[in-house]
C-alpha cells in the first residue's frame, strides 16, 4: 500500500477457500516517524532535570508506548492502554534525573 492517508482504514482481503472466494476485513493502522526529534541540551553535572518527551498526533493511543533511555538503560516507560478513544491525540512523559558525569545517550 502507497500514500495510505486515513491512520484508521480497512481493506478487504479476497481469498479462495476450497473453492469458494471468501472476503475478510481487516484493520489496518498506519504509523509514522515523528517529523521532529529534539535533541537533549547539554546538562550542568550533579543538577536535578526533567527529562520529557512530548509524542503529538498519535493515534490509538492505547498502542503508544513512551521509553526514556539513558544509553542502553531504561529509565522510565509509560504505556497508555488505558486510553480507548481512537483519534489522536498528543502525550507527554516526563522523568527526573541527576546528570553525572559519564552519563552520555
């Protein structure tokens, strides 16, 4: 599927089962990279810092997941399965850290 524009279609699938063509609807959710990722500004070492991130226009968001990584180390994941509405709508995840040094990523 090319330049699919509506996030939350449906297409029918046609298939011959046994000789009989059978049609099956299926739900298709199109995703999309952010257009934008803001880097993290240099932090002053041994301060407190909200580290957040911001996911707009996403959409069902009871599929989005938010993971804030230092490097290779989890510091904080949300999910928000909670969330049944179906349009999109924009989260923010937020987590307090204390920039040492040798922490980089």
């Amino acid at each position: 599927l090319l330049n699919v524009t509506q996030w939350n279609s449906s297409i029918l699938c046609y298939y011959n089962c046994r000789g009989q063509r059978k049609v099956l609807p299926i739900k298709l959710i199109v995703y999309r990279k952010p257009p934008v990722l803001e880097p993290v500004p240099a932090l002053a070492v041994g301060q407190r810092h909200d580290l957040a991130c911001v996911v707009a226009e996403a959409a069902p968001l009871r599929k989005v997941t938010v993971r804030l990584r230092r490097g290779g180390a989890l510091l904080h994941r949300r999910s928000f399965e909670g969330q049944g509405q179906d349009e999109p709508g924009t989260v923010r995840v937020t987590h307090g850290l204390r920039a040492e040094r040798g922490h980089h990523g």
